[in-house]
C-alpha cells in the first residue's frame, strides 16, 4: 500500500513487516504503545507535502512525530500514518540579527548546541531530549522565560504545510491568524517545517539545584512564593517536591530522601547570582545539598537527562497557579509524601516575568497574570508500576486543583477531553476554532489536543 508513498519521498517508509518498525513507533513515554500502519521519516519539505497528501487521500489518521515526547503519546496513532519530521535536524543562527532557524526534527539539547557556538540561546525547555517543535506550539517554558518570555514569544515566523497540502509562511505580516494560533495552539494547524526565532544572548550561567529538607518544605515553599514576583527576571528558580535519586551525581546518604528542591538559574555571573539570592541564604534553613555553579548554559540544560531517559512510564497532570495559599501548600506536602516512585515529583516553573508583558489574547496562550505551570508526575521504569502512578498523578491534582486557575499548559496535558482544552484556552478557544476551519476544515490534523469546530 505504501509503495506510492515510497516511490514519491527520499525518507524511510517503516511498516509493520520491517524489523525497525518496533524502534521506530517507541514513544518517550513508555506506558504509550500505538501500532500505526506506517511511519514515513521525512528528509524535507517536499517530503513532508507528500505525506501529507498521501494521507489525506487514503482516509488515514495522520500523526506529526518531533521529539516524540508528548505526555499523551500524540506523536503516534494507531493504523495511521506517522509524520516523523526526526530526521530534520538543520538549524541556521543569523548571529548579526540573533535570530535562527530551526527545523522541526530538532531537540533541545541540538538547538542549544548550536547557538550556544554563538553565545546565544532560545528561552525553551529545561531537558535537552525534548522536542523543541512540540515545545513550541504548546508554548515552551524554561529557565530563560522569566527574562526573555515562553518560547512562542520569541517566534518570529514558521514554515508550514496545510491540510490540502499548500505550504505557507506565517508571521505577523502573513496569514496572521495562522501566526496567532500556531503559539500555544498545538499541532491543530498542519505540519510546520521550520521556526525562525528570535535568540538571547547566554552564555554562562549560575545554577543547579538546591535541596532541601522535607521537614523545611513548608518554610520554603511560603518564602518562595513571596520571593519570586520580587525577584529579577534574570534569575529563575523552578520548585520540586520529590526525592533525591538513587545516582552518583548525589551524595549516596541522601539517595530516596524526600526532598524540597529548588532549581536554579541565573543568567550572569556568579557574583551577581549571589547578590540576588542573598535573601534565599540568609533566609532559608540550611540546605542538604547546594549545587549551584557556573556552567554553560547547555550544560545545566542537560544536567536531569540521565534521570529520565526514553522508555519509562509516565503520567502526568498540570494546571496554571496563580497564587500558593497555605491550604495549598498543606496539600501538595501531603500528597507529595505519598508518591509511588522515586522519580516521581511535582514541579512549579515559573511563568511571570516577560511572560505577562504579552496580552492575554495576543497569542493563543492565554495565562498572562500567572505565575506558575504546574505538572504533577508519575514516573517510574517499571510498568507494573503504571496503575499506582496514574492514581497518585490524579488524586494529586484533583487536591489541588482547586487553588489553580482551572486550566493546564497544553504540554503538560494527557488525552483529557474537550472540557479540559477548552478550559486551557479560556476565551481564545473560540478564535481557534475559526482558524480550525480556515485552515483545517476536516480536521485531518487530529492526533493532539483537538481543537474541534
Ligand atoms: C522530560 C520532559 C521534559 C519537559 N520539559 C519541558 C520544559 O522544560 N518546558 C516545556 O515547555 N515543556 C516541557 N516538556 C513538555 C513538552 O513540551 C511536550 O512533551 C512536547 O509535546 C514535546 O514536543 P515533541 O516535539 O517532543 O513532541 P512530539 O511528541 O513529537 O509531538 C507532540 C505533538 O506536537 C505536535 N507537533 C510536533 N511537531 C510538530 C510539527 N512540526 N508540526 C505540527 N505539529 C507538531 C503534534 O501535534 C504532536 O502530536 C517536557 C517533556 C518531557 C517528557
């Protein structure tokens, strides 16, 4: 059946009968297992129109493949047709103008390693494995965002290929609608082929974990959340609840040890990464563990990945906080202590900043006047593990979901249905339906958190 498509693109075309299929439909999230009926790895443009309109012509369930790391396995569907643009991995830095561009195959460990060559760096996410395509259209947030914005503030323009096939440009000057909706709307729009940027000069910076007793986290929580909207974009601290993992990079005494973390980087010098955190010192109880240092940038970047490598079992839960009353500190404590694995873990990442310099209807993310993007996850190798993740995830986030502002960052979502899409995009998810129909009308471009008309 795919011998049509074999014969029009320069990729692979992996089916069923291939002895890479099995590698080549693994998903990032191991408790995820689709079996499509082929998986076509584009080497270009031209290939990723012939995908498209094989697909379109034959009835098929289309999925977009980047990084593979969606939490809902959406970058695979079962008996469709996989897009897997991984093995587009050209980037081009315009140092005079700090700009790039990025196609979409690209993680963001290879986005960093480029234009760090530059001393430059695009405000993303905060695992290099991760696909920075994904990223992007779901907004992007990392240790650059309260300086510089989410990802999708720094986009500039993206190449993209349609439902019927039609390739575009959107920008602020072309289709602007399209532009508006491809940051923070997801996949829902067709197949982009290349993000152009706009990059920030980084190239050391001060950071790395701080932990803290569990016995401290109360303390550390309150102060955190009166220092953080005082604090100066350059320095962001992410919080964690979790426990210290069982590897070399930590001393072995604290290895299982329920732990408050907070995750730091400055964007400067030491001296001056000191200064600012002189409060956190001098206020904070003693931690078990400080690793802050000055390091490249990529290098913090990638300072987690080889705790969370591909392959194991994840659900996650996320929401939008605004404010941390003590109520809710009470119950993340509580429900934290029960997590099921040692990787498992709650995240804050902060979103304010240049974050809320962009109105709430200029993009398609609407979370302008919050402060956190919260995922609460499960994570362990071991399947047998999947129930007891899952259930903790949700009776977590059902706790506290209360003291959120009631919808989730679109990356940080499993498969859970329309009421939750619609209350992650509030009053923009009417504008995203008519760019739906504009662009997409029969929704061929499915597989993601769906934007129905
Ligand atoms: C370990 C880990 C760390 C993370 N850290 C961060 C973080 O720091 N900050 C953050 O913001 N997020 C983070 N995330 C969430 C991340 O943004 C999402 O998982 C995102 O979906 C990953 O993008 P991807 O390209 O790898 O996704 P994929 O799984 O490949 O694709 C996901 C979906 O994105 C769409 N898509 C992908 N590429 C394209 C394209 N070129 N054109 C059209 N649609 C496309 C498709 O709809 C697809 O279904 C993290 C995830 C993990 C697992």
């Amino acid at each position: 059946m795919t011998n049509d498509l074999r014969e029009r693109v320069r990729g692979e075309v992996i089916e069923p009968d291939d002895d890479r299929f099995d590698g080549a439909r693994k998903l990032y999230n191991g408790m995820i297992d689709k079996r499509p009926r082929a998986i076509v790895r584009c080497t270009s443009v031209a290939d990723v129109m012939d995908a498209v309109n094989y697909g379109r012509g034959l009835g098929l369930p289309i999925a977009v493949r980047g990084g593979g790391h969606n939490g809902a396995g959406f970058a695979s569907c079962d008996d469709g047709l996989v897009i897997d643009l991984s093995p587009m991995k050209g980037i081009r830095v315009e140092p005079d103008a700090r700009t790039a561009w990025v196609e979409p195959g690209c993680t963001q460990g290879d986005v960093d390693h480029v234009t760090h060559a530059f001393g430059l760096a695009l405000p993303a996410g905060i695992v290099s494995t991760t696909g920075v395509a994904g990223l992007t259209l779901g907004g992007g947030h990392g240790y650059l965002t309260r300086q510089h914005g989410l990802t999708i503030d720094n986009l500039l323009e993206a190449d993209i290929v349609l439902a019927d096939g039609r390739y575009v440009t959107a920008s602020e000057n072309e289709h602007a609608d399209l532009f508006w909706a491809l940051r923070g709307g997801g996949g829902n729009f067709g197949v982009v082929t290349g993000f152009r940027y706009r990059l920030h000069p980084v190239t050391t910076v001060y950071g790395g974990p701080i932990f803290y007793d569990i016995s401290d986290a109360r303390e550390v929580m309150r102060w955190y959340r009166e220092f953080l909207p005082k604090a100066p974009g350059r320095f962001s601290p992410f919080l964690g609840l979790k426990k210290v993992p069982s590897v070399d990079a930590f001393p072995r005494e604290l290895w299982g040890r329920q732990i408050c973390a907070l995750v730091c980087c400055f964007n400067g010098p030491a001296d001056e990464a000191e200064q600012v955190m002189g409060p956190l010192r001098a206020d904070l109880p003693d931690p078990l563990l400080d690793g802050c240092a000055t390091m490249r940038y990529p290098d913090l970047q990638r300072m987690f990945d080889p705790l969370l490598p591909s392959g194991l079992q994840w659900y996650w839960k996320g929401d939008i906080v605004r404010e941390l009353p003590d109520e809710a500190v009470d119950l993340h404590l509580e429900h934290a202590a029960k997590a099921p694995s040692e990787l498992s873990l709650m995240h804050l990442y902060p979103i304010d900043g240049a974050v809320h310099s962009v109105g709430a209807q200029e993009t398609a993310w609407q979370f302008r006047d919050a402060t956190w993007s919260m995922v609460i996850a499960g994570i362990d190798p071991d399947p047998a593990l999947a129930g007891d993740l899952t259930s903790w995830a949700r009776n977590y986030w059902e706790a506290v979901h209360p003291y959120t502002v009631g919808g989730a960052y679109v990356n940080f979502m499993m498969d859970e249905g329309q009421d939750r899409i619609r209350a992650t995009y509030g009053d923009n998810h009417a504008r995203l339906v008519e760019v739906k129909r504009t662009y997409d009308p029969t929704n061929l471009f499915h597989v993601n958190q769906n934007i129905q008309t």
